[in-house]
C-alpha cells in the first residue's frame, strides 16, 4: 500500500504528514512538527523569523534553518513514522510563500554530491548569496513595489499581467531590492529559489522548478500563460530570467529522492513531485476542488481563499490571485496580523486560551460598537506601514472587550476585503491553528453569515502537499484520478463541527462592518471621526453576551 508525504515549511515550523491510500482505505499515518525556535534555537528566530538588520520593516529567516530542519525531519519520519520507508511512492510539499532563497551557480553541483555521513546544513555553508532569506513578513520594498509598478504600465497592469498588483513582500520587489543594495552579490547569484522549490531542490539533490501556484506569488509570471513575464522580468532586475527556474505544471515530477537521502535515512528512489505555496496546498488539503466555497486559515497570517476557474483579477488590488493545484486558479486575500496579533491580545491581558474563549463568551456580539484594527505588525491588507494597533470606542484595559475586538476587528476586515472575489459565501471550511477555538468559529459564521465547518488537524498545507503527491503519482503513472477522488476521504470537515450563523448577530455584524469600515477609513486618513457612527450603533446594540 503507497504511502505519500507531504511537507510544510510554514513561518514557525516545519511538519511532515504521510498518509496511506488503498482504494477506499485511507489515513493519515504519521504527523510529525518541528518548531524553529524551539528546536533550532541556534539561529535566533522569535517565531520562526529575524527582524532588524537596521530596516524595522524587513524580515527574514535563515535559509540553512529550513534546510538543517528537513534533514532533521527526514530522520524523525524514518525512525518514528511507523511506517516501512520502502513503500514512500511520492513526497511533495508546501511552504510560505513569497520568500526567496539565493543561491551561487556551484549550488546544483554541491546539491548532487552530498556526504550522506553529514548534516545538510553543514554541507550547505557559503553556497548563499543572501544568508537571510526575506519573507512574506518583509514589508520593506515600498520603493522597489513602485518602480516596478511604473515600469510596468501601473498597478492594474501588473495586476492584469502577474494576478496582483506590486506588493512589498512578493518577490520581484525583493529581488530587486536585493540587487539594488549589493550588485555584487546579486551578480554572484545563480540561482534564485522560492522556499518551495528551494526545499524540493534539496529533496531531489538538483534544481526543482517552480509551480504557478507559488510562482504566481512573485510579481514575476504571466498569470494567463503560466510562464515568466519579459516585462515584469526587464522591471526587477538584470538578467533575471537565467536565474530563475522553470516554471511546470503543479503534478510535475521534479526528480527522485537524491542518493543523500537514500543512504542517510534510508528512503526509496521515491518521486518528489515540484512544491508549492502554502495557501494553495491548503486549497486542497480542506477540499475546496470546486468554486463556490472559501477557506478561512487562522495561522501566522490570517487568509481567506477560493477556487477560481477563471482568473478574476481584484480591481481594488488589495487580493491576488494565484494558480491553484487543480490546474485553475484561486482567489486570496492575506493579513498579516493573523496569529500573532491574537497572541498579543491574550498575553497582554494574562490570559491563556480557555480565558480567551472565555473573554469572547462573556461579551456580546458587536462589542457595544467597538472596533480594534490590530495593526501590531504592518498590514497587508489594508496596506499599513505605520505600525500601531487603533482602538475606537474601546478601553485597551477592558481584557474582555478587548479580546472580543481583536477576533472581530479580524474577521470584519476578512468579510468587508474579501468581496472582490465574488463568491457568494454560504460555506466556509476553516483551518489553521485557530480554527480549534470554536468561539472564534462562532464568530466567524456571524460575521460571514455562512456556515462554517472545521477541518481537523492544523496542518491542511502539510496535508494538501501529501494529496499533490498523491495526485502526482497517478498522472504519472497513467492513472489520472478526479480531484474529488483524490482529496475523499481525507480533506473531509469534523463530524459534528458545524457551527450555523445566528440570524439576529448577522444582522448586527452587517451594521458594525460599516463602523469597522469607517474606522479603517479614519485610521487611514480617509475618512471623519467615526465617534457618531460608533453611538449610534452602541445605542442599538444587545448589552449583555
Ligand atoms: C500569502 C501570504 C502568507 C504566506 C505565509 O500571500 O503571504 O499566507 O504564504 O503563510
């Protein structure tokens, strides 16, 4: 019976998932996570990344880290996963997206002649041109986003061209950065990786391409013809198009398990099928292989995705769209204040995350008008530089209310920026680390005014990588299966998990989405104070939970 691994090299941490499939019999038969600060704390991260290097803007993390982490992995997997190493057919995987590694032109040659007595990472040492890779944090390229942009035609240019228009943390604005900072470096270059298929390269002891699930996360690729850009390319850097890999169809088959993996952890020749981002892997892994349905992922970053058969660019510019694994595309919207903000939150008040459900359970829906923008951390979505969390009609010492807006603060922005992508919400799968909380669940149904249903386990990226294996494997060998029957019996919700929207607070969470609104516009200097906006809603709000 095969067996298929999928990865997950998210911000904070890198998990394995394996599952068996025969037929109608499957299960997932191994998870196993390691935590970056807390396992790797000899890089220095605070939750997975480095912030500093004199820019507060820029974040990064160590590219030796996902590296030393996979081999560290591989090893847990084979003496813990309970499972025969020989029956692995096929390993794909999935990583944040945007993030850039940079490579010297030895790099491929080095990849392929490992030591299988030493750590990768050991190995690995002087072949970066960057040794902090920046990541989907980063919010420091401004400049290069407007270069880029007028270079280009404008922002609906690039948008029409790429899915999105330019924004600060894709990777052709931090190439470009990184060229313009040290050319010399940029020069030294030969190689320029996403993390995804940096981490496949090292699987398959060569160059992996890129797919467009995550390729279509860079500013760089033809969003229509699936293949790079010239414009977007001649906009970012010099000679750009001879450091980037290929870009392949999302089931292509990148390479075998290299000899390096083979002699240290005893895995088989097994297929390495080309990695993809995060928020497309997750696409599959909660079962959204149809348009009509979003997924909400509570994670580093909060997001909120779709299927899309066509591509329907955002006209306001503030989502993407990227390719989806199915070979279509998909609509997101991403915030960066995601898990992190809700930590500050609970912390800030003493809490843990029985006082946080707690807290939520003993406010009232609608707050009595107040709204949180929880901007701890510059924001995608709305753009925000200038850091700092806006309180209206909130007292920042109230822990209850207080926590109550940072859930709702978040998923008014979710509900009122998602719009662009014209779905006509009725159901929403959600998934990530938060979406074990079934208060903010409850939340999230009335603000959405849908159903919602809870995937189990955190990890539907993990779990959509081992699916794309899956499916991988099948196209190659001939078999080509349906995504419905791929994804059956696995991205299925938790019996019993439906959580149905209360009539009364949809109504409510409908008149507060326009205070939020109008906070928004007043925080970002667009709009009058919306202290009459906020009483008026105070006076015909439910005052108790
Ligand atoms: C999506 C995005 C994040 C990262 C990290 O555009 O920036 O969701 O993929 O998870």
């Amino acid at each position: 019976m095969p067996i298929y691994l999928g990865f997950d090299c998210s911000t904070q941490g890198l998990t394995a998932v394996a599952i068996e499939v025969e037929g109608g019999r499957r299960r997932i038969v191994c998870e196993r996570a390691l935590h970056f600060d807390r396992d790797l704390p000899a890089y220095g991260t605070a939750n997975g990344v480095l912030r500093g290097d004199g820019d507060r803007l820029a974040v990064g993390s160590p590219p030796l880290m996902w590296a030393e982490a996979l081999d560290r992995l591989m090893g847990l997997v084979a003496r813990e996963g309970g499972f025969e190493l020989a029956r692995v057919a096929a390993v794909s995987g999935s990583a944040q997206q945007h993030g850039s590694v940079y490579l010297r032109a030895e790099a491929g040659a080095r990849l392929a002649t490992l030591d299988p007595a030493r750590p990768l990472a050991d190995q690995l040492e002087g072949l970066f041109t960057q040794r902090v890779s920046p990541v989907w944090m980063d919010s420091s390229t401004a400049a290069q986003c407007a270069a880029i942009t007028a270079a280009v035609g404008g922002p609906a240019a690039l948008a029409r061209l790429t899915g999105s228009r330019a924004f600060e943390r894709f990777t052709g604005p931090q190439v470009r950065k990184f060229f313009e900072r040290d050319p010399d470096a940029y020069a030294r270059t030969g190689r320029i990786h996403l993390v995804s298929s940096f981490l496949a390269s090292l699987l398959v002891g060569g160059d992996a391409a890129i797919e467009p699930g995550d390729g279509a996360g860079m500013n760089l690729m033809d969003l229509a013809g699936k293949t790079w850009a010239p414009a977007a390319l001649a906009a970012t850097a010099p000679d750009l198009d001879a450091r980037l890999p290929a870009i392949v169809p999302p089931w292509t088959v990148a390479g075998t398990l290299s000899p390096y993996w083979r002699a240290r952890h005893g895995f088989p020749a097994a297929r390495v099928v080309a990695w993809s981002g995060d928020n497309p892997c997750s696409l599959v892994g909660v079962g959204l292989v149809r348009e009509g349905r979003v997924a909400i992922s509570l994670g580093t970053s909060d997001t909120v995705f779709g299927l899309m058969r066509e591509p329907r660019v955002d006209p306001s510019g503030t989502g993407h769209v990227f390719g989806a694994p199915t070979g279509d595309y998909m609509g997101l919207t991403c915030f960066k204040n995601g898990s992190l903000a809700r930590e500050r939150v609970r912390d800030a008040h003493r809490l843990d995350w029985t006082g946080f459900s707690a807290a939520l359970r003993a406010t009232p829906p609608g707050n009595r008008g107040a709204v949180m923008l929880p901007w701890f951390d510059a924001e995608i979505t709305p753009p925000v530089l200038d850091v700092g969390v806006r309180r209206y009609g909130l007292d920042p010492t109230d822990a209850a209310a207080d926590v109550r807006a940072v859930v709702e603060g978040q998923l008014l922005a979710m509900a009122r920026h998602s719009r662009w992508m014209d779905v006509a919400v009725d159901t929403i799968h959600a998934t990530g680390g938060a979406s074990a909380n079934r208060e903010i669940l409850q939340v999230m149904a009335d603000v959405f005014g849908a159903d919602v249903w809870q995937f189990p386990g955190a990890n539907s990226a993990g779990l959509g990588a081992a699916l794309r294996a899956y499916h991988a494997d099948l196209v190659t060998e001939g078999r080509p299966a349906a995504w419905e029957a791929i994804v059956e019996g696995f991205a299925e919700p938790m019996a019993g998990s439906l959580m149905r929207p209360h009539e009364a607070h949809v109504e409510l969470y409908r008149a507060l989405a326009d205070v939020h609104a109008a906070c928004e516009a007043h925080a970002l200097g667009r709009g009058d104070d919306p202290a009459p906006l906020i009483a008026a809603f105070r006076a015909r709000s439910p005052v108790g939970p």
